[in-house]
C-alpha cells in the first residue's frame, strides 16, 4: 500500500490515468489506488513506493521539456512553440522552402499538409490540419442512402462465406437502386489460416487485410475452387481451406504475373515485409501448438532480432506468398471502391476502423514499444455489465503515439481510407480517452489520449483522401467530445433505437441533426422485425440475460408499450402491426430514417430484407451464431423479392422527398 498518496494523484494527473470517473448514471466514482498504481506501472511510470514515485515524476517532468515528435497545427493560426527559436525554415512536402520568423509562436500556415521545420540543430516534423474533415455536404446537395452489409453473410455460388467479390455485386445493385454509400464490417486482417479468432472486431493488424475476403476474379486471376456452403459459417473449416486455395493459387502463378506482384509487394516497404513475415511465423508456430507471438520461442519476439532474419531469408516463398495474399485483398477490394464510384455512388464504401488489436497480433508484434502493455481495453460498469467489460485488445499508447510521431496512428487511417470512400470510427470516444484494465485485474479506469492532435490528424487524412469520417459516438461521450467532432465535420451516429425524447417516446425524423448518419440499428442491435417480434427478449431469456428485476412478461410488457411510441412516431395510417407481422413496422422504420435530416441514411442490409436475427449479440461468444449468419439466397434474388424491393424503394423515396 502506498502511504504518500498526494505523489500518486499527481503523477496519475500528469500521465492521464483517471482517479474520478462519472458512470451512465453520472454518479462519481473514485479509483482504488492500487489500480491507478498498476495502470501507471504498465505505462512505464512505477509507483510502488514514495522513491519510485519521484523518479516517475522526473521523469515525467523530463520527457515534458522535450520538443515534440511531431507538432500538430491547424491551418490559418499560430501554434505555440517553446524552446527560444527565433527564426526556421519551413519545407513543405514538394520541397518547397520558406523562412519563418519565430518569436515562441509558429505563425498560421494556410495550406495543409506536412512539413519539416529546419533549425539550428535539427529538424522537427509539422503537420497543419484542415479546420475540418470533408463532412456529408461535401458528398453533394441530396440526401444520401445505403446499406450496411457484413460481407461475410453475402451468399454466392458454392462459396463457404462471403468475399470481396460478392461485395462487388451488391454494391452494383444498391447503386441501381439509388444508393450513394455502402458500409462494411471491418476487414482488418486476421490470423491467417485460423478458425478459431474470427470476430472481425478483433484483428491481428488494423493497417493489414483478411485475405480470406480477396476475389481473383476481380483481378483477373483463376478462381479458387467451389467449396461445401451451409446455413452458418464453418470459420474453424472454412479458413484454414481459403489459404490452402490462395496458396496454391500462388505457387502456380506465371513468371510474368509472379513479377508483377513481387515489383507490387515491393512497393509496399517494410510494413508489408514485416506483416508477412508475422503471417508466415504465425503458420509455423500455430502448428505447435503457440496461440500467438507471446507464446512463440523468445527469439522471435523481436522483428528486427536475428532469429526472425534467419527465418525470413530460409522460408522467403513463404513470406512472399503472404505478401501476395495481402496484394489480392488490396487489389479486390480498390476494385470494388473502384466500381461503386463508376456506378454513380457518391461515397462509396464506408470501411470500419476497428478500436483495438490482438494483444498477440502482427501490431502488437511489429510495434510493441508504442502499444498497451499489460492493459487490455473496455468499458466500465454499467447497467448491462456490472462488472465492466474486458475486450481483451490492446492499442497504441499516449507515450507511444508522441513518441512515434504519430506515425503508426497515420499510416492506420491512410490504409484504411485507400480503398474507400468513408471511414467509421468504431468506439471514436478512444480519441479522447479509452477505459483500460490491468492484466489480471477487474477493476479499471480511463485513460486519456491527445484528442486535439488526434482529431486534426483525422482531420487531415480525410481531405487528403477525400473520404468522409463518421463517429461511433453512441454512449457517454467524455467532456466537450460531441462539439469537437460536429465542429471537426465528423459525422455522428443516430440509431433509431437510442433516439428518445425527454418523455421517452422516439424522437420525429425532422430532430436528427443533418451532419450526422441515420441508422434503424447496427450489427449490435436487435434487427427491427427481430424488436418488433420480440426475438431479442428470446435470446434474452435463453441466455439468462434479462435484467434481474424483470421477467418475460414485464419486458413483453414493456415492450408492447414500446411498440406503440415507436408506431406513433412513425405516424402510419393503419393500425399498429401485431408482433407476429413485423413487414409493416420495417418498411416504416426505413422511411422513418428515410425521412430524416441526417444528411445520410444506412440500414443494415438484415432490415432491409426483414430479417429477425442480428449478427452479433454482444456479451456472447459461443452462445450466440455471432459473426456466422449468412444470407438464405444470393443477394440478386432477395433483392428482387416484392417486399424487399418495395422497402428499399420507400427508403429512397423518403430520401428524394422534399
């Protein structure tokens, strides 16, 4: 136990680590001392004892009065800049050189992008960010729609899951069909080969694809071979059989084409070298029985250690072969962006940026002094989880994102935005702050993080794409978070679900804010025909997950009267639909979205086929087919269903409508 406790709330102060939080109910909560010690002792900072407490504070004190990696400006004003600088020179990324006059203040830059100012002494990197990034009404004057589609549901001939391909194929349709925008589920890469780890929320690499979702055919090359397709995807079956294809796929490419994609792979510098040959390493030792890096023989737990160089230069077609696997994806999936574009989309696809990695994944590997160690990330207490939730990722660390000069943040978003229009930011609340837990701890606090330089980076990278940037804002957003990103033309979400006015009833579409996406649920809520008819309160009881003062016919109660709030609100004509006829209330809910001010409307594709099971039911693992439905027919036959095609065209309609 620590008996000086003023050092300790000064040092979790100045690092960043919360020592008072406020829950969903905006009750305060104090954090236990041991757990701040412990947070502070993962991030470098000991302190275990009064002496080590000093020396973290120097420390901190030390790294303080160090210039920065890299410095974060916004275009048209001046940054303040310590250190007694008088005069530098500014060059800019075309090499073009300027004289700055610098009296503790660098003067407003008017054009973005990243520069090198060059003192006596040394350079310092310099990033100018645009007031804002490029928000929906830079997508055009009309009201935009699209679909939210989990590729993997996508069903096609004799295929085992959804790929890249059949994403192709459904955004051509829904651009027919007056679509602008098409967002997917993350396609971050995964474990290759691995049947096991399959959420998509949690991948090896954020800056790396699943090259299990790669089509040939849209790149030209032989198609992989038909395999057996069921009701659920067999991931533990299906993956380790995908590799074997591409691998063969690979080992028979002519000499010309095997070039190509060697000169191409080339060009993707080390980064793509070093995934591939985590990739390749994963193959080896998974085969033994080693769930990860941090199993693997210590040898290898350093990228640049000899060990590593030695396997690399004995098993380079293996590391090639990975390398063209993370080519393929690249290639099919710019193909698909490629053709929305060319179809009439306005945006496109709309990727999803997952909040974490594995903690014994291809980033935590590759960059491991600039990630989380010995902290994994959550969410705190709350009514649906009273002891919190441990996601068991990881993620960069403040010290390290400033240390890195941002760099590995950057390269993130310019992956992510290469071959989509938009991008979404799941759990964007981590720009500002994440909940972190010690290693075999329950209890946690927040953390928080460079929000300012984060979100002008964001900010940057998305004029520089010319890509939209939507914020999964939805829970307790942290002090001033929702003003900055609405200031910052970020979009926000507006779930039809949590949209409720002050006397509880849903709120009228004319109440969303036009800067913000319209949805009737996400992949982590009950579909609408599944509300509507109750399937989610099934599940819920199933599962034992009803709350615990509340049974079946309360909830069933309850949500009868829910029903009709959210029928009201819809203000059909016709009298309310029975549970066991949920048709009616989807068609409304869609035009409800349709009919909103939000500038862009999506629907998971699951209600715009009336389905009444969700993709993932959150607080499950096995429990629950998560991340395992599939599509009972191919796309071009559900959406040629009169149902289905009288709903999306009613959410079109609502969209032109005036």
């Amino acid at each position: 136990m620590i008996d000086e406790l003023e050092p300790l709330h000064a040092l979790a102060a100045a690092v960043g680590v919360a020592r008072v939080w406020r829950d969903v109910a905006g009750v305060e909560r104090i954090v236990a001392d041991e757990t701040l010690a412990s947070v502070l002792g993962a991030l470098g900072y000991d302190a275990d004892s009064a002496p080590a407490l000093a020396r973290s504070l120097d420390r901190l004190a030390g790294e303080h009065d160090r210039p920065p990696a890299l410095i974060v400006a916004e275009a048209g004003r001046p940054t303040p800049l310590s250190g007694g600088l008088a005069r530098a020179e500014l060059v800019g990324e075309d090499g073009a050189t300027r004289t700055l006059a610098i009296d503790g203040v660098i003067p407003a830059i008017a054009e973005p992008g990243y520069y090198t100012l060059v003192r006596a002494g040394g350079e310092m990197a310099l990033a100018v960010a645009p007031p804002a990034c490029r928000g929906l009404a830079d997508f055009g004057a009309r009201r935009m729609w699209g679909p939210a589609i989990q590729i993997p549901a996508l069903r096609g001939a004799a295929q085992p899951f959804g790929h890249f391909g059949h994403l192709d194929d459904a955004v051509r349709r829904f651009a027919e069909r007056g679509a602008d925008a098409a967002m997917i589920n993350p396609v971050h890469a995964l474990f290759p080969g691995h049947g096991v780890g399959y959420s998509p929320y949690s991948p090896s690499s954020r800056q790396f694809l699943n090259g299990a979702l790669a089509d040939t055919a849209l790149v030209g090359l032989p198609a992989l071979p038909a395999a057996r397709s069921g009701e659920f995807i067999d991931w533990a079956a299906a993956l380790p059989r995908r590799l074997a294809d591409l691998r063969a796929l690979f080992d028979n490419l002519d000499g010309a084409t095997r070039a190509r994609i060697d000169a191409d792979c080339r060009a993707g510098g080390d980064a793509l070298v070093r995934h591939a040959v985590f990739d390749a390493l994963d193959m080896r030792f998974r085969a033994q029985g080693l769930a990860g890096w941090r199993e693997w023989p210590s040898a290898f737990h350093d990228p640049a250690g000899a060990a590593v160089a030695r396997f690399s230069a004995e098993r380079a077609e293996d590391v090639a072969f990975h390398a063209f696997v993370q080519w393929l994806s690249g290639e099919s999936l710019a193909a698909v962006q490629k053709n929305a574009m060319s179809a009439g989309m306005a945006i496109g696809l709309i990727a999803d940026l997952a909040v974490g990695v594995h903690k014994s994944g291809s980033d935590s590997w590759a960059m491991r002094d600039l990630m989380l160690d010995g902290l994994s990330i959550g969410a705190p207490p709350d009514p649906l989880g009273p002891l919190g939730q441990n996601w068991t990722l990881t993620s960069f660390s403040p010290g390290g994102l400033a240390a890195s000069g941002y760099k590995p943040f950057i390269a993130m978003l310019r992956a992510a935005l290469a071959r989509a229009g938009g991008l979404r930011i799941d759990h964007a609340f981590g720009l500002a702050r994440l909940w972190v837990i010690p290693e075999g701890a329950r209890e946690g606090t927040y953390l928080a993080y460079p929000f300012n330089d984060l979100v002008r980076l964001v900010a940057l990278e998305s004029q520089r794409a010319n890509a939209l940037i939507v914020a999964e804002d939805l829970g307790v957003a942290p002090y001033g978070f929702t003003p900055a990103i609405a200031e910052k033309h970020m979009a926000g979400m507006r779930v039809m679900w949590f949209e409720r006015a002050e006397d509880h009833g849903f709120i009228g579409p004319q109440d969303y804010p036009p800067e913000t996406v319209a949805m009737t649920g996400t992949h982590d809520t009950a579909t609408v025909a599944g509300w509507w008819s109750g399937r989610d309160l099934d599940w819920a009881e199933q599962l034992g997950r009803l709350p615990a003062d509340a049974s079946r016919e309360s909830e069933e109660s309850r949500r009868a009267w829910d029903r009709g709030l959210l029928w009201s609100t819809f203000g059909e004509a016709g009298p309310r639909p029975a549970p066991d006829n949920p048709g009616p209330a989807v068609e409304a809910a869609l035009s409800h979205i349709g009919r909103s001010a939000s500038l862009l409307a999506l629907a998971p594709l699951e209600d715009l086929l009336a389905l009444d099971e969700q993709p993932n039911l959150p607080g499950t693992v096995h429990e629950h087919p998560n991340w395992r439905r599939r599509l009972d027919r191919p796309l071009a036959e559900l959406l040629d269903e009169p149902a289905t095609a009288r709903r999306i065209a009613a959410l079109d309609a609502a969209r032109k409508a005036e």
